[in-house]
C-alpha cells in the first residue's frame, strides 16, 4: 500500500527528515511516534501532497508522490492537527460541500454523508451547527471530511489532540471501525499507551531518523531484555523467603539492583539478558527459595519511546 525510500526535506540547511524508509501495508493501523520536531508531519504533510520532498521516493497503492498527485489525493485522507471548520453550515452542510468540491454526485452525497456522520457517531447531531460542536464532536466531524472520498489510506495527525478522556475512547473505536472496513490509517500521536493498544505496527522518529519500525510485539521483545525481572515468593513460617532471596541476590555479580515492590515480590535489574535471568532463577531454586512466579516487569510504550529516543 505505502513505499517510502530515502525520503528527504531540507528546509533551508535544516535536515528536517533524513532518508526514511518505510513500508505500510493494506488494512494496517500503523502508529508514528516521535517527539516534537522528529519530521512525523513533515513526513505525513509530503505523502498527503501538500509539501514537496527535496530527496527519495514514495507511492501510494503504486501512485508515486509528486509525479501523479492529482490521482495519490484520490488514495489519500488527510486530517491534520489544526484544522478550520465552516461555523455557518451545520454538519451534513459541511460534509456535502467538501463532497461537492470532489465531483460526487447529488444521490452519493446524500447517502454517504449519512454513512459518515452514522460512522463518527454524529447522526443525532446532523443539523447541528458546527460551531455549536464540542472539540471532539470537531475532531470526529474532521474524520468524517477526510473519509468523504472514500480513500484507501487515511493520515491522522494528532487526531486525538485536545480531547477528553471519553471522547478519545470514541476515536479509538472509529479508528478500530476503518481498520475493520479495510483502511490503511497512518495515525501519530503523542499518547503513546494508547498507540500501543490500538495499533499493528509503529514507526519511531527522532531528529528526522528512523530509530525503529515494526511491530508493537517486536518492540516490546526489542526492549524487554533491559526490563527488569519480577519475582514473586510465596509466603513461609520462621524466616520470610524474600528476605533469604534479597541477600542472595545482592551477593550476584550479574544483579544491578533490587527493589521490593510488594511484601512478598522482588524487582530485579540484571546485567545481560536472557542469560542472566536463567542463571539468577537457577541460584534460586538451588537454594529451594519458593517461587509463586516470575516475568519481566511489563513495559509501556511510553517508557520504551523514552528510552529509544533517548539512546539514538
């Protein structure tokens, strides 16, 4: 679906992004990460057609930007992060007059802005003005213009920017509708656990480098091996098994530090990784300590960014 090789922009001598590679594929929900700064919208404003690249190539569905772009904006919703509204035009108004402006006809406008305004949850609020909408009403009515030509890759900058918690619980269900309806979303966001939860696949932008892009379980299993280990003990009589354990494990050149997070668990930082785990459980066991279970202290994807952008 979406082919980027090399892409570059400069703007003046400032390298805002530097040869990104990337490939998205169909009915994927794709997350773009990446601090302020990073080229995430420079990245999304060139594939929506709206800025030229200084250097590389992409292709929409085998469209290339910036040879073709009357076609790739037929293939391509965009929704930036500020976006203007029409207060005068209630809410189907403004979706027929942006369906208008792509060529559909009468008898389409009218089902598909009902089709949309029903997608985005808006039905009740059809002959509402639109600036008597709330932020995320807004937000969701923006979605539903992005859609108005049914485009086969949709890119969301900050769609959920501003917005309480229960209507961003909204979004992240319209966006799990167009996954289901076969769309290819490219969606940044600053709220990360969120990213996490909803998307098949991330890309991760530092300083207009591409520091990672896989799959969300790829990233975890990345990062996992310098997550610490939980370990928790079952409770005993006469001296208590944590407190046996804590002394073992500070006499273990491979443990970096202990903290216990729970009367009867201990979180271990190691140095190494999967080997070090099994040789610190091994000293455990030896020493018949009982363990109720142990796994790796889950890691957010807000820390994980942290750290990736960090080490880059």
């Amino acid at each position: 679906m979406l082919k980027i090789e090399g892409l570059t922009r400069y703007y003046g001598n400032f390298l805002a992004l530097d040869h990104l590679n990337l490939c998205i594929g169909d009915g994927e929900l794709h997350g773009f990460v990446g601090p302020n700064g990073a080229g995430k919208t420079t990245t999304m404003r060139i594939l929506a057609t709206l800025l030229p690249a200084s250097s590389g190539y992409a292709e929409i569905d085998g469209v290339v930007i910036g040879k073709d772009n009357r076609k790739a904006r037929t293939l391509v919703g965009y929704m930036p992060d500020f976006f203007g509204v029409y207060d005068n035009l209630k809410s189907w108004e403004y979706l027929d007059f942006y369906a208008r402006c792509y060529g559909i006809r009468k008898k389409d406008r009218q089902r598909m802005t009902e089709q949309l305004l029903e997608l985005v949850g808006l039905t009740d609020k059809r002959e509402a003005y639109v600036n008597s909408l709330s932020r995320g009403m807004k937000q969701r009515l923006c979605l539903a213009h992005a859609l108005i030509h049914d485009p086969k890759l949709l890119i969301l900058d900050e769609p959920a920017s501003g917005m309480d918690p229960r209507a961003r619980a909204e979004m992240k269900g319209i966006l799990r509708s167009l996954k289901d309806m076969g769309k290819t979303v490219l969606i940044s966001s600053h709220i990360l656990p969120e990213l996490s939860e909803m998307c098949d696949s991330l890309t991760i932008l530092d300083h207009g480098k591409l520091i990672f892009s896989g799959t969300v379980e790829a990233l975890a299993l990345k990062m996992n091996g310098d997550a610490p280990l939980d370990i928790r003990f079952t409770s005993g009589c006469g001296e208590r098994p944590i407190d046996r354990a804590v002394t073992l494990l500070k006499e273990n050149p491979l443990v970096l530090g202990i903290t216990q997070e729970e009367p009867n668990m201990l979180r271990v930082r190691l140095h190494g990784e999967e080997a070090a785990c099994a040789d610190v459980l091994r000293m455990l066991m030896r020493e018949e300590l009982p363990i109720a279970d142990f796994h790796r202290a889950p890691m957010n994807l807000e820390k994980v960014f942290m750290e990736v952008t960090q080490n880059a």
